[in-house]
C-alpha cells in the first residue's frame, strides 16, 4: 500500500486548515513544499478566497518599533489574535508602515537617508535613498499607490492647516469626545467617534459610502454609521479611553456579519507627556463587537522611549517621565502581491 504524500491531502482542507493559518511571512517557505501547494497559495492568499477572509484579517503593525506580521480571526466567542515579529527586518528600527496592494513602505526611527519598500509575500526589500542634502523628516507624511500604468509612487509631504475641513456625520458638542480617523477596504475612510467625559460612554464607527475625488469639496462625502456600541457595561469603572492622535484600528464585518474594532492602544495609560513615578503600561489591543463582544489582549510591556535631553526639561528628583508609542497598524488587509522589487536591468544580447 502506498503511502500518502502531503502533496496528496484534499485542496479544500489544505486551505481551510493549513493555508488559512500561515504567517504571511511564512508563506514562501509553503510554496516550496510542493507544485499544489504553491498553486493553493496562489488562490487563497494571492487571490483572496472567500473562505480564507471569511471573519479574518491580516495585516502587519509595528509594535516597540519593529514589524509584526498580525493575524486575527473571530467566530462567535473564540478570538484569534497572533502576532509575530518579521525576522527579515530585525536590523531596522520602523516607526510606520505603509500598505498599497500587498506591498509596504518603512519609515525608519532613526535613519533618515532612505525609506524601504518590502514585499512579505515575496520576502523582497528594496531601499529608497532620499535625495542628497534632503533627508527624510519626522514629521513628512507619505501616499503610496501606483500611476495609471501601475507603476507604484510615494508621495511625500509636510502636513499643513488651513484646509478646508472633512464635514463629520454628528455635532460634536464637548471637547471631550475624540475623533480618530483610519481606512476600511483601501477605497473608504472610517471615523471611530468616542463620547464620554475622561472614559468612554460609548463608541461610534462610521464608514464613507461616497467620497468624491473633487479636492475641497466637503458636499462629496457622505457617511454611513458601522457601528454604535454602548462601553458603559464593558468596562465598568474601567479607565478606558482611546487616544486620538496615536491609537490606530482596524474593522471586519459587513451589514449581513458581525462587526467588529480591533483598537491599538495602551491599558490603562492616559497618552501624553507627564511626569510620574515608574509604572509598566501594556500595549493593548481592544477588541470590540457590536453584539457586545469586549475583550482585551496584551501585547506585551511598553518601554518606555523617553530620552533625555538637558536642554529641554528640568526633571525633579524622584520622577520619571514618561513617553510610550502604542502599536501603529496597517488598517487594510493584506492580500499579497507578485510584484518584484529586487528586478536587475536586463542583459543586452551579443
């Protein structure tokens, strides 16, 4: 009787139950086992199939200034959230990341000559040098997409005030609610709204239904509510409360699925610089459904990132202060792509 090979297990159960709990990061040493194999990958992962996405959502998110590759699944009350820290990008320390169809942008913590651009799917990197005597800023921010004959460019640019405001789908009446904004499915804008005095009392999602490409034109954008949650029975006395400038989330569920926030954030820390005596905060990954799922995942102690410097602040005795980054998360799923970024120029024939 012959025996089995791997390659001779159902395609079926070899995506449900293989492929569909790959790393991303992984997936190249999969594609070796086999020509089937290889071929699966292609259509489960590359190809996004429906049962593959069903409830999930993979992605990557820097956390203490490395890259993790993120893989979350939920079905009814079981929650899988795996992350793995990219091996192939030990060396750099990354502040950001940045998705466009399976490939990412890097911007670095410290060197500011070059960005890289890293397909994990392939495990390819390229680096991109910043032009002479113009280094990259920590405060530029970057688009990266393609041309209309998907050429792929970054667009880099300083952040600037004085244009007109994106019209929000409420009144807010306190300073104390907070807007963050993030994206849903790379084409639509989502706008995660908490209400409440110091905690959440509530959390609004809402999603752009319409968003017309005319610069300036507010009228153009139209939203649709995702989600509306009641925190109060969640989190108790809790302090729960999201910062605006540097929590970041991500979102799965249709109108006819559950829908659920995933939020990036610290436990129990109040983001901003303070001066307090030495405590360990936890990054933090809030995970929220609109049938009134709660549960939270800790990531891990956050270092703290505060660097001295005398001429700056004055620090009284017996106080340390206190800086933490909250993992920053790519907010669309990952679907790989064959684009090549190490192609050396072709040869020219005798």
């Amino acid at each position: 009787m012959m025996k089995k090979r791997i390659c001779d297990l159902p395609p079926r159960l070899v995506g449900e139950k293989i492929l569909s709990k790959v790393p991303i990061t992984c997936v190249g040493e999969v594609r070796s086992t086999c020509k089937l194999w290889d071929r699966l990958t292609r259509e489960w992962i590359v190809g996004g199939k429906e049962e593959a996405a069903k409830h999930q959502f993979l992605g990557f998110v820097t956390v203490d200034f490395k890259v993790c590759s993120l893989r979350f699944r939920k079905e009814e009350d079981a929650v899988d959230l795996s992350i793995k820290q990219v091996g192939l990008l030990n060396q750099y320390e990354v502040r950001q990341v940045f998705h466009c169809e399976g490939l990412l942008l890097c911007v670095l913590e410290e060197d500011r000559s070059k960005l890289l651009a890293w397909n994990p799917y392939l495990g390819q990197t390229r680096s991109i040098s910043s032009r002479t005597g113009d280094d990259f800023d920590a405060l530029d921010v970057y688009l990266f997409g393609y041309d209309m004959n998907r050429n792929h460019k970054m667009l880099r640019f300083h952040e600037t005030f004085g244009l007109k405001p994106l019209h929000l789908p409420f009144l807010v009446y306190s300073c104390e609610e907070a807007v963050t904004l993030s994206s849903f499915r790379d084409e639509k804008l989502a706008l995660l709204h908490q209400k409440g005095h110091e905690i959440i009392e509530a959390l609004e999602i809402w999603i752009t239904t319409k968003f017309d490409d005319q610069p300036f034109n507010a009228a153009a954008v139209t939203w649709s509510k995702f989600m509306n949650v009641d925190m109060r029975p969640l989190i108790g006395d809790r302090f729960v409360r999201f910062d605006e400038h540097f929590a970041g989330f991500f979102l799965i569920g249709s109108d006819e699925e559950e829908k659920v926030a995933v939020v990036f954030d610290m436990d129990g820390y109040e983001f901003c610089f303070e001066l307090v005596t030495t405590t360990d905060y936890y990054h933090t990954a809030f995970i929220i459904g609109d049938d009134g799922y709660y549960k939270t995942v800790s990531l891990g102690v956050a270092p703290n990132t505060w660097k001295h410097d005398p001429l700056q602040i004055y620090v009284p005795t017996g106080y340390v202060p206190q800086c933490y980054y909250p993992p920053f998360v790519c907010s669309s799923s990952y679907l790989p792509s064959l684009v090549q970024l190490n192609n050396q120029p072709p040869r020219q024939r005798d």
